[in-house]
C-alpha cells in the first residue's frame, strides 16, 4: 500500500544536465523533488517550471555525498508525504589528472557520490518504485564503456553505474519497474569546469546539448530501454571495447591522454 503521495526525485537538479531532466520530466506532468547543495538555484529552477505552468517542484537542499546525507533526504520526503515513482539519479562529479597525483580524498568523494549514494537512492526506494511501478534512471557516461587514462576513478564509476543498471533492468522487468543507464557524451555543462577538463578537451562530433540529452534519457525510460546513448558517434564508441581487442583500447586512449596533456 502506499504510504506517500508519488512523485519524480531528481538528483543534481541545480544546473546543467539536471535541470534540463527536471524540465522533461515537469514537461510530461510528473510532480517533481528537486535535490542538489545549491538551494537557491533549485528554487530558481522551481520557480520557472511553475511559470510555464506545471506544478511547483519541492525542493529539499541536500549533500548526498556526506555521511547521512541520503538518510536525510529521506526523512524530508517522509516529512513531506511524499515517496519517488520515479528516481533520476543524476548527482556526480569528475576530476581530471593522474590518479596518483589527484587527492584522495577528492577521488573517494567522487566514488561516494557517483556510486555509493546512486547505489543507496537505487535500493532504498525500490519498494516504493516497484509499487507504482515506476522507473530508475542512472545517468552514466560513455566513459562507462571504455578506461579512462586521466580520468581513471571517473571512468571507472561509470563503468559500475553501467552494469548496476543493466543488472537491475534484468532482475526488475518482469515487474513492470523500468532501469536504464543514460549515457551521454560530453555535454556542455558545468561538469567541465569543476572537473578541470578544457573545453577542448573532447572531439566536437561527441557533444549533445543537456536538453537532446535529456528528452532522449526521458522517452528511453519510459519505454523501457536498458540503455540509452545519444548520438551516433557516441555509440560507436561503447561498441569498440566489443569489436576490437581491450588493449587496443586502452594504448588509444592513454596516448590521447599523453597528447592531450603534454604528457601529463
């Protein structure tokens, strides 16, 4: 029996790829929880879905990536009434540089966000998901496809938000629940910039803007996809670990890597 009212919980909603899925999913009449740190920009974005004319999303302002940060969040939501349908899974960061000069403590930060909270959020509301059968979208990466000189912890992450969700969409289906892993190229954000990655840094043809990203994400779960890739020239690339031999790969990506940075 439900216990809430249902709604849509986005994660990493401030800005960027979030926002742009908080617009589709308020676009198709699903009532919204928007969750980011930042509570002003997420009352902002409230704010402008409620002057198109859908309804007001609630926003609970929340680090995810601190401890009890997702306990938190959902004791707000049971405050509130409300319990997720549909959970988007978007919060994450990346970090470029060698992984031996990185701090560890940022790139433990990143597996907590990018794995540990997704993986929490994932579980804790399948219940719920399951009864209104609902859907989850994991927003992953072609970085999930291939290993990532550079961007090691990153791309490894992704690799594990990758096959959570296709994992899940096997062992759920049956039950009518929807897991799909999104997984853009580049896409102009501020990811960038707090990742430390030049706006150059990714070959143009790759790039789809958050709003394309994001209607696509939207239509793949609802009908129930496994994955869902933006762009030809994107899917190509999750194909090549499959077509040619991994260390192929790999002595591709690391001299790309090498050029890129002058050698590191």
């Amino acid at each position: 029996m439900s216990s809430g009212r249902p709604v849509s919980l986005i994660t990493g909603a401030s800005a960027g790829l979030g926002a742009a899925l908080a617009r589709e999913f308020a676009r198709h009449g699903h009532a919204l929880v928007l969750t980011a740190r930042r509570e002003a920009e997420l009352a902002a974005l409230a704010d402008e879905i409620a002057a198109a004319g859908h309804e007001r999303p609630h926003v609970v302002a929340a680090d995810l990536a601190a401890p009890h940060g997702t306990e938190r969040l959902a004791a707000d939501l049971r405050e509130r009434g409300l319990e997720p349908a549909y959970v988007v899974n978007n919060a994450g960061f990346g970090l470029l540089g060698p992984a031996a000069r990185l701090k560890r403590d940022n790139q433990l930060a990143m597996i907590d966000l990018n794995m540990r909270a997704l993986t929490d959020l994932t579980l804790r509301w399948l219940p719920s998901v399951r009864r209104h059968r609902g859907g989850i979208l994991n927003v992953a990466s072609i970085a999930g496809f291939l290993p990532g000189p550079g961007m090691a912890v990153y791309h490894a992450t992704k690799a594990y938000v990758v096959s959570l969700s296709e994992a899940l969409h096997a062992e759920l289906k049956a039950d009518g629940v929807r897991i799909c892993a999104l997984c853009p190229g580049p896409v102009p954000t501020g990811f960038n910039a707090r990742a430390g990655v030049p706006d150059d840094y990714f070959p143009g043809l790759l790039g789809r803007s958050a709003e394309r990203v994001a209607r696509e994400g939207y239509a793949g779960l609802m009908r129930g996809r496994r994955l869902v890739v933006p762009g030809a020239p994107n899917r190509v690339l999750t194909l090549l670990p499959r077509l040619v031999p991994r260390a192929l790969v790999l002595a591709y990506m690391s001299l790309r890597w090498y050029r890129t940075r002058g050698g590191g």
